[in-house]
C-alpha cells in the first residue's frame, strides 16, 4: 500500500501545473466508500472526487495512469470554469 501523499506526488507528477496554476490538491483514503478522495481547490471553487483504488493503485505502480490522468483534468477543467 502506497500513501495519500504517494499518491499526490503521482497526481502531480501527470499534471505539474496543478501547483502552478494555483489549485490546491489534497488526497485522502476514505475508510468508508473504500476509496481514495481527491481534493482540489481554487479560490473559493472545491472539487472532491472518488478515485476508485483499483485505479490508483495502477497509477502508483506504474501500469496505468489513463484513468487517474483523464478524471484529474476533468476535474481541473470545471475548476477553472471551462464546463458549460
């Protein structure tokens, strides 16, 4: 098993403008769903977000980031406004 702070790192490492860019990111693990929470934050916009472990575990390891990379950019996308 990885850390929520592993697995931020792997986040970021896909996406490293997220800092730049300013949004905050925060991951936790929540006992109950059994899944991994990503946090994202701009201004006074929040995002939260179910990563399923099966996916997170496979970006971590290194197999596979497709799923992780492609909900992160979704959620970047409707923090920044650019859903309509």
């Amino acid at each position: 098993m990885y850390t929520a702070e592993e697995l931020c790192e792997k986040i970021v490492s896909i996406y490293p403008d997220i800092g730049e860019c300013g949004i905050d990111i925060n991951v936790d693990y929540n006992k109950v769903e059994n899944t991994w929470m990503v946090h994202l934050k701009k201004g006074s916009h929040k995002l939260d977000h179910f990563l399923e472990t099966g996916d997170a575990d496979s970006c971590v390891e290194g197999k596979k980031c497709i799923a992780l990379g492609l909900e992160i950019a979704q959620l970047r996308k409707n923090i920044e406004g650019d859903q309509f």
